[in-house]
C-alpha cells in the first residue's frame, strides 16, 4: 500500500546570537583565558617610533618635538600593491594620541638581540621616551625623521592611511614610504607566552 502521509519538511532553527558578557566577550570568555590562548601565537616584535611635532612648527624658538617609542607585537604586513602595513595600538596610549596627528611613522623590526629595547619600551609607568632614546644607536629616516634602530633586522617608514577603532584598540594602516635590510645578522625576536624568545 502506498504511503499517503505527505513528507514532512525538516524544521530549521535559526541561529542564535551568543550571549554576550557585559564586558562583551561571549560567555565564559574571561580575560585570561583570551589572553592564554593568544599567547600561543609566537609574534615578531618592532618598535614603532615617530617624532612629535614641534609645539610651534612656526617660531624657531619653540620647544622641538620629542622621539616617542612602543614596542609591539600586533604588527602585520596587509598588502602589497600598494605596500601596507597595520600596527595595533591600546586606545588612548601616547602612540595612539601621537599618530592621530602626526601621519608619518616608523617601524624597527628587532633582532634577538635587542630585547632590551623590546623590554625598555615596553615598560609602564616610564621615564620619559627622550632619556629612553639616549643610549640606542639609531639614525633619523629621511621621509618621516622617526628614530630607526641601529642593528633592527629590518626598517620601514610608513605613512598612516586609515585608522580603524577595534574595542580597545586603535588598528592603523600605514603605505610603506622606505623599506631597508640595514642587517642580515641575528635572527628575530619573538615574542611567545608572555616572553621574549628567539628561534632555536
């Protein structure tokens, strides 16, 4: 006998949302636990630098700018027609409030050797970045004038395109101006669990 019972279509569930913590995670995402498993993800390191502006670009009396320094991690080749790149920088950092104004910057990819100006830089509650310059061999980019390390495996110099909010972070996207192999030497400095390492 022939089955009479029309087919009975499958039933979909539309997806659901996660929800979300107040702070905006999904639930059971705590800080740490987002923070332990990004440390697991083994990252070059840089100094990104620039040099602030004077306070009056116009009276030659006036105070000149300063060099300002931040080691990060978040830093990434984006494209390469036109050349791009994007550091991630904490929302309101003094790097941040710098490159909302000053448009050229730079970039000093460190070598395993250089995890004292990794660790210099990095360092909260800081003296000022004039005294932390003092002591690093470094030469002024021509394009831009930022500090580019002495000895950094790799140096660009960068000119901001687009800046990007993301939570916490400000995402800037730089056209690489200049981009030099100063040094062949040494391997890279890593950054990997909270540490600096270096390959081997």
């Amino acid at each position: 006998m022939p089955n009479t019972h029309a087919a009975v279509p499958p039933v979909t569930v539309p997806a659901q949302p996660s929800a979300a913590s107040p702070l905006g995670h999904a639930v059971g995402v705590t800080h740490d636990e987002f923070r332990a498993a990004m440390s697991r993800l083994a990252a070059g390191v840089v100094l990104v630098t620039a040099r602030e502006p004077a306070l009056d670009p116009d009276d030659p009396q006036a105070p000149a700018g300063e060099d300002v320094g931040m080691t990060a991690t978040a830093f990434m080749s984006v494209s390469l027609d036109p050349p791009l790149v994007m550091v991630s920088l904490r929302e309101g950092a003094r790097m941040d409030d710098l490159l909302a104004e000053q448009p050229q910057w730079a970039v000093s990819v460190l070598s395993e050797s250089q995890r004292h100006i990794a660790g210099r830089f990095a360092m909260k509650g800081r003296i000022s970045d004039r005294l932390l310059f003092e002591d690093i061999p470094y030469v002024r980019g021509e394009t831009t004038g930022a500090p580019l390390v002495g000895g950094a495996l790799a140096t660009l110099e960068c000119r901001t395109e687009q800046r990007v909010p993301a939570g916490d972070h400000t995402l800037v996207i730089g056209r690489v101006l200049t981009a030099q192999v100063p040094s062949a030497d040494g391997g890279p400095l890593l950054y990997f669990k909270g540490r600096y390492r270096h390959l081997g």
